[in-house]
C-alpha cells in the first residue's frame, strides 16, 4: 500500500500510469512462463524415461 492510499490522498497520475505498466509487464513474463510449461514437462518426462 502507498503512503498516499493510507492517507486518503490522491495519487499522482505518473505513479498510477507506472503500477499499470508494471502490472502488465508482469502478466507477460507470467504468460510467457505458463507457454513454456508443457514444453518442459514433455522434456522432463523424456529424460526421465517416463514416456
């Protein structure tokens, strides 16, 4: 929580338009991640002998 939310006081806009960047920057290593995890379960199960 910031320190302007706490205190009832409006934020500046440049700070809400940067949480909403970093917001989305984050969802797209998040869905870049989950691309990946099918991938890498078929490789595991391979070295494994699992198949």
């Amino acid at each position: 929580m910031l320190v302007t939310e706490a205190l009832g006081q409006v934020m500046p806009l440049a700070a809400v338009l940067s949480e909403i960047h970093d917001g989305v920057e984050y969802l797209q290593m998040l869905w870049t991640d989950v691309a990946v995890l099918p991938r890498q379960t078929m490789f595991d199960h391979a070295h494994m002998g699992l198949h």
